[in-house]
C-alpha cells in the first residue's frame, strides 16, 4: 500500500486536488505571507456544491496521486462534468512536513485546464506558477516568495501581454514589528484596455495580530474606503469559530459573516457551517464510513433574504481514497 503524500505549503488549488495542509507558519519569526494573511479564517467556511459529486483518489506511489472527479449540478452545468487530476510531490524536503517540487493539475474532456507549479530552491525562497485553459483563452500567474527572518515579501506578475502592455503587478511586503503584531502593505498596478484611464494603482495596508489562541487580521484600502477583516479563534482541539466583515464606503456594502468548524473525533465526522448578514445559511457534514475508505459529504445552502422566495441548493458526495 503506497504511503501518504507529504503534503506542501497552502496554495490556491481545486479543491478536488487540495491536499490537507500542516505547513506551520508560526514555527519560526516569520509572520507567514501576505496571501496567506486571512487563510485561518477562510479554511473554517463550509466548501458547499450543489448537485452529486463522486472523487475517486489513489496514491500511485509516495510521491504521485491521481483523482477522478464526476460532478452532477442542475444549477451549474458548466460545472458538471468530467475531470482528471494529477499531483506530484517531489523528493527535496525542508521538513517533515515539506517536500518539493508540487505540481497539480486537472483537465476535462473539453480540454479545459488547470495547472500549478510550487518549488522551493532554498528555506527562503518560493516561487509559484499556476496557469489555465477555459475555453481557448490562456491565463497565466507566476510569483516569487522571499522568506526572511522576521519578514516577507513577494512579487507576482498575471497575464502580462509585452506587446500589447497589459497585465497585472501585485507587490507584497509584510513586517514583523513585536512579537504578536505585524504590519505590511499590498501595491497593485494594472494596464490593459478594460481599465479606466487605461491603468491604475491601489495601495493597501494590512496588520495581523497573533493572540495565545486567537487571530485577528485586516486590510485596508484607502483609496478604495474598503476594509476586510478577519478573526480567527481556536476554542478546543475540536471547535473553531471565525468572523470576517467586508466593508466599502464606496459602494456603501457591508458584509459581515460567521463561520465554525466541528470535529467529532469518535465520530469521524466534521461539520462546518456559516451565517452571514444576508441570510444565507450554508453547512457542509464530512463522515468517514470507516472501516471502509469512504468518506460522505452532504452540503446544504438557504438564503432566507426574502421568506416568500427562499433559496435552497443540496449536494451529495462520496470520496473514495
């Protein structure tokens, strides 16, 4: 029976080919990066579908796994489908639980692709390349991670096009000030035809405040008037709870949204649920069959905005692997 892929460092993947990941950022003074500033929070919120959903995982080897994913949704029939995914761990480690280079992919019958590419060439230093297919139009990102002692910073450039000058540059730098307390900043710049004036720059300020059990973090955008803010709080081994507000002066919205995720270790089962100021309700339930290698999923989302014309989506899944 092969062994279980080491898993690597999070990053934004399908979640079909999500590998759970145990990547400790607090291990050292590193305050982690800046895409990474709200992960805590986010993790904790119901991952609902609608429809059936059947994932068939098996490890080929210690290092390479294949997934088969067939998704039914009456809803979303872009979604529905076929896909075949693929990822690869390779051999350098950092860590136990580290290992690189990751690559992670999925493609379906109408050839629509998704990739990612995470590689490590020291402690230091990452870098990521995820790029996809949909429908003939290529997109494509690649970014750069440097992981000092007590900062970060990172550099990504998406759908850069030289001869016709378009594409995006996003700059990061977050900075460890005390030992719960980190401040940082986010520099945006954008040139294509669909941007008003032709290009643009947005700067945004974060800050991210490590308690015992607790994270609070938050950014700001001053041109924007836009806040997104996040608190995360770990209660026991088996509860956590989380809050997130998303406001714009600008748009005069305000979203706010609660979230908290259950374990029931006896009962090998995990509920995650959330609330939010719109009334939408969304839970998802994860139940191993054991002693067989299943895993059921059911998902449920409502909104209750207007009682007369209240919306409910259903999902069922089943996860062999």
């Amino acid at each position: 029976q092969p062994s279980s892929l080491t898993p690597p460092p999070s990053t934004d993947v399908p979640p079909e080919l999500k590998i759970p990941n145990v990547f400790k950022e607090e291990v050292s003074n590193n305050p982690g990066t800046f895409e990474e500033l709200h992960r805590k929070c986010k993790e904790l919120f119901p991952q609902t579908f609608e429809g059936g959903r059947f994932l068939v995982s098996k490890g080929l080897s210690s290092h390479f796994q294949v997934s088969h994913t067939l998704t039914m949704s009456q809803l979303s029939p872009q979604d529905s489908g076929y896909k075949f995914g693929a990822t690869y761990i390779g051999t350098k480690q950092y860590s136990p639980s580290e290992a690189y280079p990751v690559l992670m992919g999925d493609i379906d019958p109408s050839l629509n692709l998704n990739a990612h590419i995470i590689h490590a060439f020291s402690k230091k230093v990452r870098t990521k390349l995820q790029s996809s297919v949909q429908e003939g139009k290529f997109m494509g990102q690649g970014s750069v991670d440097y992981l000092g002692d007590d900062f970060s910073t990172t550099l990504t450039l998406g759908n850069i096009d030289l001869l016709n000058k378009t594409g995006v540059i996003v700059g990061h730098y977050l900075q460890r000030v005390t030992s719960s307390v980190a401040l940082g900043a986010e520099l945006v710049y954008q040139r294509g035809p669909r941007v008003p004036g032709g290009e643009i720059t947005v700067l945004s300020l974060a800050s991210k405040i490590t308690g015992e059990n607790w994270l609070f973090t938050a950014n700001v955008c001053p041109s924007a008037v836009a806040a997104h803010c996040c608190y995360y709080h770990k209660v026991n081994e088996q509860l956590h709870i989380g809050a997130e507000l998303e406001s714009s002066l600008m748009t005069r919205e305000s979203v706010g949204k609660g979230c908290y995720q259950l374990e029931i270790p006896g009962g090998n089962a995990m509920f995650r649920g959330s609330i939010d100021t719109n009334w939408t309700v969304e839970a998802v339930l994860e139940k191993k069959l054991m002693p067989l290698p299943f895993t059921l999923q059911l998902s449920g989302t409502a909104n209750f905005a207007n009682i007369q014309k209240s919306q409910y989506r259903f999902g069922i899944g089943l996860v062999l692997g």
